[in-house]
C-alpha cells in the first residue's frame, strides 16, 4: 500500500484524490485541508462556469487539458446528478479593435478543436439576448455552468468511501525528516511518512514548495481578488446566457462578465484587483507578510511598472460601484447600480508570476523526488480538475 497525502482540500486535491482512489487500491489517501471546510478558497469562490478551450494557447497544457476536462466533468456530474447545464456563452466584440481579437479567438477555438463555434447575426443575437450590444458576436454553444461545491462534496464522499481519509482544520507545517523515497509531514495535529505528497495549496503553491524542499520556488504567487455583483431577482431577465467581453490576450483573466448560476441567479464579474492579502476577500484586507513578500520579489515589481494602468483601472473598479457597472454597461447598457443588491461574493486567484514578472499562463506542475507541486492551476482549473489529475496520475506517479 502507498501512501499519499495531498495537502490542500480545494477541488484539484480532491480530483486527484478521487482519482488516484479509482485508479488502483494501492494507494491510501490522505488530504489535509487547513480551514475548517473543503474549497473554502478558489473552488469555492469562482463563476462556476464549464469552461471548453476557447481561449488557449493551441498545443499549450490549459488547451489540452480544458478540452478534454469539460468532457470528464460534465460525464461526472451525470453520473452524480450534480446540478449542471450546458447553456452556451456568448463572446461580444464591442468595438472595432474587439472584431480583429474576437475572430482571433474563434481560430484558436477551432484550432484547439471546439464544436459548433459561430458568429451570431444580429437578428440571431436579438432572439437569444435581446439586451446585449454587440457589434459581432461568437456563439460558444459546448460552456456551460456547474455546482462545483456539489463536485467537491462528491468527490470528498467517494475518496471516504474507498478508504481514504481527508483532515480539515489540520494545515500541513513542512517535513521534519526527508530522504528520497520517504518523508516525515509535519502537520498542525500529527507526524506521520508518506510515499508521496501532492502540493495542491493553490494561493500557497510556492510557499508550500519551499516548506517541503527548503528550495525557493521558480514562480511567485500573487493573489487577484475578482468581486462580483448579484442581480436583484426582479432584473435577472435582463440576461439568459453567460456573456463574455473579449479578454485581453494580455492576461489570463476574461473581463467582468454576466453569469448565470445553477440556482437560477445572475451575477456580474469577476474584476481582476492585485490583492493586498493572499486569501484578502475585501478590499479593505492586509497583511504585512504577504505585501513585503510580493515588494521584495522582483518579478512583482516587474510585473507592476509593465501593467500599472491595468492594475490602477481594476483597482478602481474595486473602489467604485460605478467603475464596476460601467465595465457591465460595456455588454448591456441597460444595467443600472439599483439593479444590484448590496455586498456581492468575491474570490482570489492565485497567478504565478515569474522572476521576470511575467505572468505565467499555461498550468505548472513539477516532481521533486517523492513530491509533485501543481504551482500554477488558474482558471480553467475547476473544470480541467479531473483531467489535470490524470494527467498527473499518467505523467508523474
Ligand atoms: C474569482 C474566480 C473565478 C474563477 N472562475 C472559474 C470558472 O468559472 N471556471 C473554472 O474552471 N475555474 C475558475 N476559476 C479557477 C478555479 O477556481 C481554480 O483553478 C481552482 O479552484 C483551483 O483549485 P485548487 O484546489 O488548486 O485551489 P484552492 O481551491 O484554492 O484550494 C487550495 C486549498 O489548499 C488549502 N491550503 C493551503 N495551504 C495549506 C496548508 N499548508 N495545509 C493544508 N491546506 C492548505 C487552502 O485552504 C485551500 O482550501 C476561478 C477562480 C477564481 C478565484
């Protein structure tokens, strides 16, 4: 018997818990979640959207794994009875520069080997959005959205069910003793050797690197918080789809976009605000740690003099309703602050960022000895969680 112990209880430690399970009885599995409940952090914080590989880089890991992780998600929500649908999204061009990036993305989507990708005429726009300006508009009928805290719970059920064992309150410190094959984790409640950990601590993939390598990591986290708004009830019919704006090529994040919710809601965002605090929820949150961490790392300094007007407007954004209703006006002009009820959610992206303040794309997961650290598992990494964890299981175990 192996075992593994997988520190982080967000829904890719999970995946690859449920998986390794599936895979063969040899191994045990142990997950170690610091709060109090699973997918407290990232997976349970997001859009819940079933993202299918538009917007990769063809041949990149995200491409491969979205594609093939839409496919193995909506299966295991079938199998489950988690509640999801495949709803399409709709892609709006809102100016004449938009067209160019917008015919841009539907090539890479044909390259990445997409379904049933096509531009809307106007009259085909009205039907479904009769809200929406565009002034051209892809159809991406293969996204659609799911309860990711339904996948976790069923996840979490199924690795119980096989034997496995999952901590919470129970965050893991470093290793007391190291050799090649075997280690000694240390964690807040117990020591204990395991055959193999998986670092899946997202917001704290690099400092979770270096407690159990006593390496530096290669990357850097920095936190995006994404806020977003709830329509009131009384207004949701203003939207039917998700409605997307055309992301910057720049940066991973899509732009404040319209969600429809599995519980029937809409919701407004996520805007993409440098946080001041890894797991800062409000924009009020600090902590020394973190900010002199992000300041002394120069790729952060890097990354912040060659984006400081993207920072500053997304910073804005946070700061005042109207900067973040304007960015919504964009898709749909009717909407107003009134039609927005008080205190939206928020979530935190952890992005890796490199010593040369790039910001890394692509997944990032390397092995060091008996250890694979997932550094880098943005967006879409909720959907791609079960074909990230074959991956890994294929390539690295
Ligand atoms: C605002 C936002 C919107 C998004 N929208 C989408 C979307 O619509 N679709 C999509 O596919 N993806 C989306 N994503 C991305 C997706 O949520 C993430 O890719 C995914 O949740 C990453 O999962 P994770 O398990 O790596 O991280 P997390 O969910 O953050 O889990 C990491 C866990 O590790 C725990 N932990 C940390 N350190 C320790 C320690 N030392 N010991 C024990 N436990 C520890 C944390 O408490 C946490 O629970 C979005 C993300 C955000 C923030």
């Amino acid at each position: 018997m192996k075992e593994v112990a997988i520190v982080g209880g967000g829904i890719l430690g999970l995946a690859i818990g449920y998986e390794l399970s599936k895979s063969s009885s040899k191994y045990k599995i142990s997950i170690f979640e610091k709060e109090s409940a699973l997918g407290r952090h990232q997976s349970g914080n997001n859009s819940g959207v079933l993202h299918c590989g538009l917007y990769y880089k063809p041949g990149s890991l995200k491409a491969q794994l979205a594609l093939e992780g839409i496919k193995q998600m909506i299966s295991f929500c079938q199998v489950n009875n988690i509640d999801h649908e495949v709803c399409g999204k709709i892609v709006v061009a809102s100016d004449e520069r938009e067209i160019k990036l917008l015919d841009d993305l539907a090539m890479r989507g044909n390259l990445n080997g997409l379904s049933g990708l096509k531009f809307l005429t106007n009259q085909e726009l009205k039907i479904r959005e009769p809200n929406v300006k565009a002034i051209k508009a892809l159809l991406v009928p293969e996204e659609g959205i799911v309860s990711y805290k339904q996948v976790m719970e069923a996840m979490a059920n199924y690795i119980k069910s096989d034997n496995g064992e999952i901590f919470i309150n129970n965050k893991v410190l470093g290793l007391s003793k190291f050799s090649e094959n075997s280690t000694l984790l240390k964690t807040e409640k117990f020591e204990k050797t395991y055959d193999l950990i998986i670092n899946c601590t997202g917001l704290f993939s690099d400092r979770t690197f270096t407690s159990l390598t006593k390496q530096k990591s290669p990357i850097k986290i920095l936190p995006f918080r994404g806020e977003y708004m709830h329509i009131a009830d009384e207004y949701k019919q203003i939207v039917n789809h998700l409605i997307y704006p055309v992301p910057d090529p720049q940066y991973p994040f899509l732009g404040v976009h319209f969600t429809r919710m599995v519980n029937g809601g809409r919701e407004v965002g996520p805007n993409a605000v440098l946080a001041l605090k890894r797991e800062g929820y409000r924009n009020t949150d600090f902590s020394l740690i973190d900010a002199i961490d992000a300041l002394t790392y120069n790729g952060f300094l890097r990354f912040l003099s060659n984006n400081f007007k993207f920072a500053i407007g997304e910073f804005a954004s946070s700061l005042s309703t109207k900067a973040f209703v304007n960015k919504a006006k964009k898709l749909i002009p009717e909407v107003e602050d009134y039609m927005f009820t008080k205190g939206g959610t928020a979530g935190v992206r952890a992005q890796a960022i490199s010593p040369q303040g790039e910001i890394l794309m692509d997944f990032n997961i390397i092995k060091e000895n008996n250890q694979i650290h997932v550094l880098n598992a943005p967006s879409p990494g909720a959907t791609a969680s079960l074909s990230i964890a074959k991956y890994i299981i294929q390539n690295y175990i």
